[in-house]
C-alpha cells in the first residue's frame, strides 16, 4: 500500500440479516435485508455505502471547487441500488449521485462533478467495476 494517513475498522457478524460496528463504537447497527419485506427496522451495506460515497465525493467536490477559486455550497444524495446481475445470475450495485451545487451556472456544475468524480476515492475505488451516475444540478 502507498502511504497509509489513516485506517478504518468495522466489524460485521450475520451477514445481510446482522450487526456491524466499528471499532469507536460510533457505528453500532442492526442490519436488515429490505429485499426479504420482513419489517424489521434496521440498516444495509447499501445504505452504509451511500453515506459513505456522499461524503467522500461532497468532500472531492469542494476540495475542486476551492482549487478553482469557485465558492460552492453543495449537496449529494447517493442513491445506491442493489441488483440483479445477468452476467452471473448473482447481485451487483448501481450509484446515481444526485449533485446539488449552489453559486455556479450549470456548465460549471457538470465540470466540476466530472473533476470530483475523477478526484474522488470512492470513485476511484468503483470505477470499472459498477455503474455511477453523475446528476449535476446548479440550484
């Protein structure tokens, strides 16, 4: 590995219908499995993921916006999807990231969603391996 800043644990027990907690003990959650309509209340991995794109890419976003001297607000919502794969009969994911910017035209939305993207290590880590959708929308 490159240089290491920092490392983050979490450990997971029971699988989709499980618990998962970190190390601080901050994240300590039930985990339910949506598909299985059982009502239970409860998070998921996607769920988890989606917090966790959200704000590494709001983060790559502005970091873009500052080296370009823009003065942003931003939103990003993550809508991570869990799908059936053809290829192997087995799951994958999908993300669409909503990317809300105030202060910049449109134009200007949709360069630096691109630049995030390519800035992001979210992005980095998925890229080539699921669909990610970038929804630029200048408010």
């Amino acid at each position: 590995m490159s240089n290491v800043l920092f490392t983050s644990t979490a450990i997971a027990t029971g699988g989709r219908n499980g618990h998962v907690k970190s190390d601080d003990g901050l994240i300590d959650l039930k985990l339910v499995n949506p598909a299985d309509k059982s009502g239970d209340k409860g998070s998921n991995p996607e769920q988890l993921f989606a917090a966790g794109y959200a704000a590494c890419y709001d983060g790559a976003l502005n970091h873009i916006a500052s080296s370009k001297k823009k003065e942003i607000d931003s939103s990003i919502t993550a809508d991570v999807s869990f799908m059936k794969d053809p290829a192997d009969n087995g799951f994958k994911i999908g993300v669409t990231l909503n990317i809300n910017i105030k202060g910049v035209t449109q134009e200007e939305a949709e360069e630096l969603a691109k630049a995030a993207h390519d800035f992001c290590p979210y992005s980095k880590a998925t890229r080539g391996n699921i669909d990610v959708e970038l929804k630029p929308n200048a408010v």
